[in-house]
C-alpha cells in the first residue's frame, strides 16, 4: 500500500467522525463581521495555521484550494471571493468532499451572503490539479504538503510535484499561500517512514530552509514569512528520540514571479533603520531608507545592508511577521 492509500484512509475516518485533536493544534477562532462559522468546521479544521489572510484577496478572484477538509478555510475565502466557482476545492477522498459540501450548505443556513456554488468542490489531487493552466490569482494549501515525499533521499518528489502543480495553476504574479508544520533539526528516519505519523501532520515535514528551498526551486521568486511559532514537540520518550524536537508551523505567501539575478527576496520580518546625517541614504541598488523610518527589507538586502558595517545603518533581526511594503 503506497502511502497516498494511508493518508487517504487517515482522512476518510477524519470526515466520518470529525476530531479536533486530530492532527493539528487548536486555534483561536477569529471574528470577521458577516461571517458566521458552523461549529463543525471549527471541529474539522484540520490546519496548523492559517491561508487566509485579509491582504491577499479582493472581490472576482479565482482561488484554488488544495485538500478541502471541513470545509472552514473554502468558507473563508468565499467570503471574499463572493461568485460562483470563486473557489475551486480539490480533494481526491470522496468523504471529505461529501462532508465539506454538507458542512458549506451548513454555513448557507447562517449567512445570508453565501450560496454552496460560490465553492467548487472538484474530486482531484495536489499531484494533478484538475484545473487550466495560469487561472488563479491565489492557490491555497493547509497543512497537507508536509505530508509529502521529496525526490532525492525518500525518492517520490511528490512535495516538488505538488508546488509544480500550484505554479502551473497560478497566473503571474499570483500568490501560493500555505501552512505547514516545519522541524527545527532533521526529523530520524524512524518517524519520517511512519506513514500514519506522516499523514497527521507529524514526522514529514522539513526544516526552514529546506522549505523555502523547495518553494524558490519551483519558480516562486518573492516569499513572505508571516508567522513562525511552536507547533509541536516531539518527545523523546513517546517518540524514541535522544532529545525532544520541536516543530513549528510556518505562514508563507510565495509570488509567482521570477527571482531576481541575484537570488530570491524572502521576507522574514526584517527591518533596516538609518540615523545618520543626511535626510535619506541610498545604498545605489534600489533601496532608498528615509531618516528614522525602518524600512522592511528582504534577507538579502538585510545582508547586504549589515555588511556594509555602517554605525548609522541597523538591521534587525527576524520577527518572523511580515507585515508588507519592503525593499525589492
Ligand atoms: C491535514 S488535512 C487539512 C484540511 C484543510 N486544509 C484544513 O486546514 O482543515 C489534509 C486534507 O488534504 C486531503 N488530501 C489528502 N491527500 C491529498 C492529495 N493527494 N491531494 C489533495 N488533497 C489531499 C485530505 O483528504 C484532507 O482533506
């Protein structure tokens, strides 16, 4: 049985009966006016983070959502998009799509705003998006591509599959919004060939850098990290290890644009703040810092800016929470 046949049976007994201590932390609820949420998608929220973020969407978008659960981010995102089809659901478990469709008529009960058809669900994989080339302004995943091999040491290169198939999707300069878990050191291969483990969530996911390699690597040339925190710890004694392993979530939104010459910007919460003499300085490569006003800056130009060793230039480190506006 390939683990695809694991993962699916996971999630099949995930939408007959809804656990909210499945496979992911529980999460704040969060207030948008309008919005009302059935309290069983709150169950069936099966993420460890979030895709839907305020910034990214606008009225008449085409967004396509990969591994639809309960159904709670689909709802989410129709809120803004707001039209038929406005939000294009993939999953390949016939349950969980069943489920989301019930749950989302659910969600038609309260709000008088949304219609069932402003979500597409489609029976599909990440692997093969039943979806044209180049029609999204967003593609959206929680929480389901850490689950997938990579080429190279575990040999599917699913993980690199599956980004293709958002890149495809995407329209330029469309946005590639995910969350996942990431391991803050690599996870032993006892865990990471437990298929179950793998499925909830637990032992497939990649170390930072590795992450964002595999998102760079697939054409997406501007990333923002927006949240890093404690996800999960993986405990010596339950889990056989020598010492606990931490495991965080991650929030990105990747830009379908190409890198520029000198590598991709990614975004991490930086900052670079000029108290010098003169109104402004201007470092001849683009970045303008105005006297006392941080300006956000990629990793990159931190780097560039931190090299030149000025007293009266200061960069600060990763917040981890990229708010917007910036260098590159
Ligand atoms: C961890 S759950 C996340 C669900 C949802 N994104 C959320 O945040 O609640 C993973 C979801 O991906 C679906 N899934 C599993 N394998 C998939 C695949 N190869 N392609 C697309 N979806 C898949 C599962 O059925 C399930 O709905």
């Amino acid at each position: 049985m390939s683990y695809h046949s694991t993962v699916q049976d996971v999630y099949r007994k995930a939408a007959e009966t809804p656990d909210a201590s499945l496979c992911c932390v529980p999460q704040t609820q969060r207030y948008v006016p309008g919005l009302v949420i059935p309290s069983i998608m709150h169950q069936m929220n099966y993420g460890c983070g979030t895709t839907v973020h305020s910034q990214d969407m606008t009225a008449d978008q085409r967004v396509i959502y990969v591994g639809v659960g309960g159904g709670l981010e689909a709802l989410q995102l129709a809120y803004f998009t707001r039209h038929p089809g406005g939000v294009i659901a993939v999953d390949p478990v016939a349950e969980m799509r069943d489920v989301a469709r019930v749950n989302l008529e659910k969600a038609a009960e309260v709000n008088d705003w949304f219609d069932p058809s402003f979500v597409d669900i489609r029976d599909g994989d990440a692997l093969n998006l039943p979806v044209d080339d180049g029609v999204a302004d967003v593609a959206a995943q929680n929480c389901l591509f850490n689950i997938f091999k990579t080429a190279g040491d575990e040999g599917d290169g699913d993980l690199e599959q599956a980004l293709a198939e958002m890149h495809r999707v995407l329209k330029p300069a469309g946005r590639l919004v995910m969350s996942d878990p990431i391991a803050t050191r690599p996870i032993p291969a006892h865990l990471r060939d437990d298929e179950v483990l793998r499925a909830l969530c637990i032992s497939g996911c990649l170390e930072y850098h590795d992450y964002l390699a595999k998102i760079v690597d697939a054409g997406f040339g501007s990333i923002e990290v927006r949240s890093r925190r404690p996800y999960r710890m993986l405990d010596r004694a339950r889990y056989g290890l020598d010492e606990d392993l931490l495991l965080e979530t991650v929030e990105v939104c990747a830009y379908h644009v190409a890198a520029a010459d000198d590598g991709p910007c990614i975004f991490t919460g930086r900052y670079a703040i000029y108290t010098g003499g003169e109104e402004a300085f201007d470092d001849g490569l683009g970045h303008v810092l105005v006297r006392d006003i941080p300006l956000p800056v990629c990793d990159k130009t931190a780097g560039a800016l931190g090299r030149l060793g000025r007293e009266d230039l200061t960069v600060s480190p990763s917040t981890w929470h990229y708010a917007g506006g910036g260098c590159c």
